[in-house]
C-alpha cells in the first residue's frame, strides 16, 4: 500500500483521476484503501482500482485516455510496459529493480553498521527494490563485521515463525515463483555460504509454527563471491547478501558501480568529508548515509541506469503529473497592433521575428 500512496498523492494533489492495479499478489491493502478513500469523500470515480494480472494492466496502459503511467516493476516489466506507453505518447515515471550496494568503511561504527545492514537486507524478507543485497566491507573492519552478522542472522533466523506473530522477525518469500528464483540463483553461485542458503522446515524455535506452511527462506550470507557471478550482478528479491572486501575508497566505489542497476545505495562512514564526497561518486538515484530504507515524502526518490525512469515523492513527483501551458497574451492597444503586427504591409521598414 506504501507505493501505491506515494504514487497516489501527487497524482490526486495534481487534479488527475486515477486508476490503480495493484499487484496480483498483494491486492487487499489497496482495496481496503480506496474503500476509506470513499468513505472520506473522495469521488469513486476518481480513484478506481482495477486488479487482475497481467492483462489488466495491458488494458489500462494501452488506452488512449491514459496521459501518464506511473508503475513499480522489475527492469524488464518496465521496458515492456514503456514500449506499450511510448506508442500512445504519454508519460512514464519507472521505480525498477535494484542491487543496492552497502559500503562499510573501517570508521564506521560496528554495531550500528552491522543492525542497520541486517536492516537494510532482510526487512520485509529482502523482497523491496532497494534492499541492500551487496555488502562491501573494508579490510579493516571486514573480520569483525562478518562475525556481528553472522551473530545478527543467527538471532534472526531463531525468531521466524508464524508471520502473524508479532515477535516474528521475518516472513515467508511471497509466493513459490519467488522461491524458486531464489533457490535457482542460489544454486548457481560459486561463493560460499556461511549463514542460511536453503529452505526453511520444520516447527519454528519461535512459537512452534510449522514452517513447511509457506516459503520460508532465511537469511542467507554468501561469501568469496566474484564480482561477475550472477548473485552480486542480478536482483534477487529475496533475504541474500554477498559480502566482499575492498582494500581503499576508490576500489570500494568502483564495486558498488559495477552493476546494471542504480537505485539505491548506503555508506557507513564516521567522516564527514566521506559522506559528502562518496554519495556524489556512486551511481545511484538514493544514497543514505549511516542508515537505510528511510522515505522522506519531500526527497526525490528513483533510480539511474537500470533502474528506472523519473522521479517519486517530492516536488518533481507533483510536476510529473501536471503539464505546463503558457498562455501569451497581447496586451497593446489595438491601434498600435494594427501597426506593429502586420507583417505583410507595403512598407520598407525592416521587421524582425520573434
């Protein structure tokens, strides 16, 4: 529901009717919306929403009334979908996949780095487009950090079951598709892993909940990854990080660009010059420092390269769904128009255009 009103907010502020199709997967929230959107008075046939699959929203985009598609996606989601606005010549704002990169620098401090990386990783079962899902560590720190995340997962791992626990750190991956792109993955890489790497069974430690019931996948750390290997290039959707070392700045900002996508990025640093200097090399549309995940509704939001097209939230969001008119009116008497304005009279006086 939290994307669907960030998108909804300025669309509405901006005076447009809107149509929402949610996903196929997780349309409740959004219904459940739009029913107290009603009751708080605003017309129905402002805000409708539409689920289905994929051919609903084929529907909703190819109509010539649409001026302007706003969607959340996987890269190739986008470009399809982008094709299909692109013929009818309306607009398109893209938030698509993500590969956040994490860089902890040797000043950063451990504890906080290592709970806000578990943060970054694993809410919402590493199922958001900016979960931070490669871990670039520095050598200084690289040992000890690993060994507090790999405690941090430990804990979180014993405390998963049933997801309407409130005490239950995470749930189930969405749906079997999304596991088995998961396990696909997973047991394609070279790296080593170190913490989780294959499905979860069995009664939860937790509250005694049978974890066979949904598809369960814990918090998994992989190790000695190459850079090239599909796991530290390709989006997951799911709870897994890579961790990699890097020797000095320069190399630590070289990995976190090395990747297709761009949406969002974090660094753990104690310096403040750093903090500064380092969002500014890395090619990503969100760059936190010394946190993650965190949405200010006035900051633009949106990714570079890969991952998207435009911009959410703040000012720019506004102005996406608006167009601008100029309207150039003649305000000279019509004696002097008569005069100035025709262009085609039998004079010899020079005329400029313009």
């Amino acid at each position: 529901m939290l994307i669907s009103v960030k998108k909804l907010a300025p669309a509405l502020a901006a005076g447009n009717s809107v149509i929402v199709k949610p996903s196929e997967l997780a349309p409740i929230s959004v219904l459940e919306f739009a029913a107290l959107a009603t009751e708080a008075g605003i017309p129905a046939d402002v805000l409708s929403v539409l689920p289905g699959a994929s051919e609903v929203g084929k529907a909703i985009i190819s109509h010539p009334l649409i001026r302007k598609v706003d969607i959340t996606a996987g890269t190739k989601t986008g470009r399809a979908i982008g094709s299909v606005v692109g013929q009818n010549l309306a607009a398109f704002t893209a938030e698509l996949g993500g590969k956040a990169p994490v860089i902890i620098f040797d000043d950063a401090d451990l504890e906080s780095a290592i709970n806000g990386t578990a943060f970054a990783a694993f809410v919402a079962s590493g199922q958001t487009c900016v979960s931070g899902t490669r871990l670039l560590v520095q050598d200084g720190i690289y040992d000890a950090f690993l060994a507090g995340l790999l405690a941090k997962v430990k804990s979180i791992t014993e405390r998963i079951g049933d997801p309407l626990n409130p005490l239950s750190t995470m749930g189930p991956l969405i749906s079997p598709v999304a596991f088995e792109r998961v396990a696909r993955m997973m047991s394609q890489t070279r790296g080593k892993v170190v913490a989780g790497g294959s499905r979860m069974k069995g009664l939860s430690p937790l509250d005694g909940f049978d974890l066979n019931h949904g598809c369960f996948y814990p918090p998994t750390v992989v190790v000695d990854v190459d850079p090239k290997d599909e796991l530290f290039q390709e989006e997951v959707f799911g709870p897994i990080v890579t961790v990699t070392r890097f020797k000095d700045e320069a190399s630590g900002v070289a990995l976190a660009n090395d990747c297709k996508y761009g949406l969002g990025a974090s660094i753990w640093t104690a310096d403040a010059s750093r903090a500064h200097r380092v969002p500014a090399m890395i090619e990503a549309g969100l760059c936190w420092v010394n946190t993650h995940h965190r949405n200010d509704p006035s900051s633009p939001w949106g990714g570079m390269k890969e991952s998207g097209i435009g911009r959410e939230n703040g000012i720019e969001a506004l102005e996406s769904y608006s167009q601008s008119k100029s309207t150039i009116i003649n305000t000279a008497s019509p004696e002097e128009t008569r005069i100035k304005d025709d262009w085609f009279a039998g004079d010899v006086e020079e005329k400029r255009y313009g």
